[in-house]
C-alpha cells in the first residue's frame, strides 16, 4: 500500500481495511454506550413517580447532584486526560477502569425497589417509621448517585477519543454516522423496550448491563491509541494544583469568543433541565407509554436520516451556520407550535397522530440542524491541542446550567400545578424552554460575528491567549475592545 493511500492522525496509520476495523468498533461502542445511557433518564422517573417522589425529588436526585458531580469532576478529568500518557493511551484508561462499576449500578438500580422492600421487611426496627417505598427511594437514589459518579469519567473522555484515533479529513463524516448509529439505537430502545420500561424494569437493566460489560468492554480492548507528544505545560512553567487551575481558566475563559458559547451552553442548559419531565408532557395529552415510544421512535429515525444531510451542509457552509439557522426554527417555529397543546385538548389518537406530525415534519430537521452543534463545531471552533480541556470547560457550564434549570423548573412545575392541575402543568414546558431560547439565539449570532472576525471560512484559527497563560493577567488579543474579558 503506497503511503498515498493511507490515512494519517498522529502517530496513526490506517489502511482502508484497518480504518474500516477501527470505525466498525468505534461505532459498535457507541452503539452499547448510547443504549445503557439511554435506559436510566427514560425509567428512572417513571420508577421515582411510583414510588411517590415530588418533582422537586426527581430533579434534585435525577438531574442536580448528578450535573453537580459532572460539573466538579469533568473539568479534572478532561484536563488530567488531556496530559496523560501510558501505554494504553490518554482516553482509554479512563473509560475501561469504570466499566465493572457501572455495570453494578445497573444491576443494583434494577432490583431497586425489591432490594428496598427486603431491607423494609427485614430490618424495620432500624428505619422506623420508613415505608418499603420510602427505603427504596434512598436505596435507588444512592445507586443513581454512584451511577452518575463512574459515568462521568466515561461521558467526559468517550467523546475526546475519536478525535485522536479518527483521520481529521474523515471527521465530519465519521460524525454524521456516529450520530446516525446513536439515533438508530435509541429508535429501537423507544420501539422495542421502552414500552416495557414498567412491566419488564429488571430485565431492561440487567439485559443494559451485560450489553455494556461485553460490548463496550470489547471496543475498550480492540481500539488502540497513538503515541502523543508531551503535554503542554502550565501557566508559568509551574507544576501543581493550583498552577493546574490557573492554567485551565485562563485558557478557557480569557476571551469573549469562548464565553459566547459557554453562554449558549448554560442558556440551552437551563431550558433542557424539563427534559426528565417530557414522558409527562406526552402522558398529560393523552398517549400511552407505547405510543410514546413511537413517537420518540419517529423522531429519531428521522433525525437519523436528516443528520447525513444536515451534516453534508455542515462541511459545505460551515456548522456554525447550520446550528444558528437550527436555532432559529427552535425558537420562532417548533417551540410555539408546541404551546398548542396548553389550549388543545384532543382524543388520545388524534394526539398521537399530531405528535407524529410535529416530531416528523418540525422537531427531527430541527434537531438534525442542531446536532452538528457538539461535536462537529466544537472540533473547529476549540484548538486542537486542548480539545478535551475546552469541552469540559463547556461541560463545566453544561452541568451548571442543568444543575439551575433541574432545580428552577421542579420548582416551577410543582407551584404552577395548583393552577393546572396534576398533569396539565407539563403542557408548559414549551414555554419554559422559549424563555431561555431566545436569548441563546443572540449569543449564537455574536458567535458568529466573532468566529468572522478571527478569520471565517478562510483563515479561522482557534484563539488561544498565550500572553495571558505566560503572564498570568487578561489576554488582548481580541480583534476588538469590547470582546476582552
């Protein structure tokens, strides 16, 4: 094979074969982490919900304590990840390690509310006056706790790999697949198993479980990483903790060019945090469980099939142009069209049949323009070198924003279900989300100006404040006054 004919990242060397293996496990990893990552936001609720829990509940355990983890240890992680060298790689290390545990916490989060009914009825005279329900809730609360504790290392470095291991001018293809594999999964989880999220909850863990132990236990031993060059050093030439942080943040967020999406991420973040509630919203307008299932299965099969095209688009026009014109059907389209359902009130099948519409014809191209958001822009909006450390950093604001908004938002629900009601109140969670929409897609517009500005389509490179890391104080480099920090 002529040196021509191969493909290049690094240290790495593929031949067309060889870069076929590396992408089949890539893409079967995925596969396994997208369907056990998509069994616990889907069930846990429902779980939380019969077991009693308030909102308030739900977004404390389900949302808040783990993005408080996430927000805590993802910056660490990244950035230790970043700098690590062995001879396994900087990625791997970090995500084989965590596999046993999580897959422990599946099980346990399966047999949850047994587990909590033995240890009721065997040890009452310990809890009290502690309902079986009540027991199992701290039981499965813990679980999801620690859970959410060992996935952090896996969701912070997972995405980082492909990025080392994956050729640069294959990147944005690889993506549209990798995005396309991930949706086809959580299709056939809303097809074929969520339907039986309350009949079948053990088995749907358990079966979540093995499926991760084997099969992303396999992509963890069958991708190999390159050799990297030593890591750049920290602010000052100095070592240690506090030289660490001083770097990070100096780094990350000397420049407005940066804190324009960090913003957008918190915004979207805050509106995203009624997520856990949508099984809700489909329930308060009449479907059941199984109809929802299909509803989520239309819109990720479409969303599948559209993100091919929104991602030609985005290697065509750039990918901040296609999730800036994303953003704005969000905001002026799909979200007030959603509000009908506050004055809609129509038989289950005619809803079902209008969520149909909806999720095909308005949500899925809306989310096809949006997924090329992370990773595809993030690839050429953050320098190459610091990938991992300014994803965390935005991760770091991701998990801030849903932290506030899981809290604000079982707030909001649980006061404003005196006016409508038990179930009618997830009608609002459109307008929740529009609120903080609408002043992300002003901030997508000045990101769009300054990513101009540092050159564009034709001369973009990532800015990166070396004069602040080297002298410790704010960076000047912004091209104009008003965009330094």
């Amino acid at each position: 094979m002529k040196a021509s004919a191969e493909y290049r990242v690094g240290s790495l060397s593929y031949t067309r074969p060889k870069l076929a293996v590396l992408l089949f496990w890539l893409l079967w990893g995925d596969f396994c982490y997208v369907l056990m990552e998509a069994v616990t936001p889907s069930i846990m609720p429902l779980q939380f919900k019969a077991l009693g829990a308030s909102n308030v509940t739900m977004s404390l355990v389900l949302s808040t304590i783990p993005w408080t983890m996430g927000m805590i240890l993802n910056p660490v992680i990244s950035f230790k990840s970043d700098r690590f060298r062995s001879k396994w790689g900087r990625r791997i290390p970090f995500i084989a390690a965590t596999v046993p545990f999580l897959v422990l916490c599946l099980i346990g989060l399966g047999f949850g509310r047994q587990a909590g009914a033995f240890i009721s009825a065997h040890a009452g005279n310990w809890l009290g006056s502690l309902s079986a329900n009540t027991v199992s809730l701290i039981l499965m609360s813990g679980l999801f706790v620690a859970f959410s504790f060992f996935n952090v290392f896996v969701n912070s470095v997972f995405w980082y790999l492909f990025n080392d291991v994956v050729p640069e001018r294959l990147l944005a293809r690889f993506m549209s697949w990798f995005r396309m594999v991930a949706m086809i999964s959580v299709s056939l989880y809303n097809l074929l198993i969520f339907p039986f999220a309350e009949s079948h909850t053990t088995e749907i863990y358990c079966g979540a479980a093995l499926l991760y132990l084997v099969g992303f236990g396999m992509m963890c031993l069958n991708v190999r990483e390159g050799s990297y060059p030593p890591p750049p050093p920290y602010a000052g030439d100095r070592s240690g903790f506090v030289a660490a942080v001083k770097t990070y943040a100096l780094e990350c967020h000397s420049l407005w060019h940066y804190w324009y999406q960090f913003l957008i991420t918190v915004l979207g973040s805050i509106a995203g945090g009624g997520a856990m509630f949508m099984v809700f919203f489909y329930q308060s307008t009449g479907l059941d469980l199984a109809q929802i299932g299909k509803v989520n299965f239309a819109i990720t099969l479409s969303t599948s099939l559209l993100i091919l095209g929104s991602g030609w688009l985005a290697d065509r026009y750039h990918p901040i142009r296609i999730v800036l014109a994303g953003s704005l059907m969000q905001v002026f389209l799909v979200l007030p069209i959603m509000m009908i359902w506050l004055f809609w009130h129509p038989p289950a099948q005619t809803a079902f049949w209008a969520w149909i519409v909806i999720s095909v014809g308005l949500v899925a191209p809306m989310t096809a323009l949006l997924g090329v958001w992370d990773p595809p822009l993030f690839m050429r909006l953050f320098p190459r070198d610091r990938y991992g450390q300014f994803c965390s950093a935005n991760a770091l604001w991701r998990a801030f924003g849903f932290i506030l908004g899981g809290l604000l938002v079982g707030v909001f629900l649980d006061v404003m279900k005196k006016f409508f009601g038990e179930m009618d109140v997830y009608r609002l969670l459109p307008v929740w989300q529009l609120v903080f929409m609408i002043p992300a897609v002003f901030l997508t517009f000045r990101l769009y100006r300054s990513w101009k500005r540092f050159g564009g389509d034709d001369a973009y490179v990532p800015p990166l404040p070396e004069a602040a890391v080297a002298s410790g104080r704010q960076s000047r480099l912004e091209p104009e006054a008003d965009d330094s920090v």
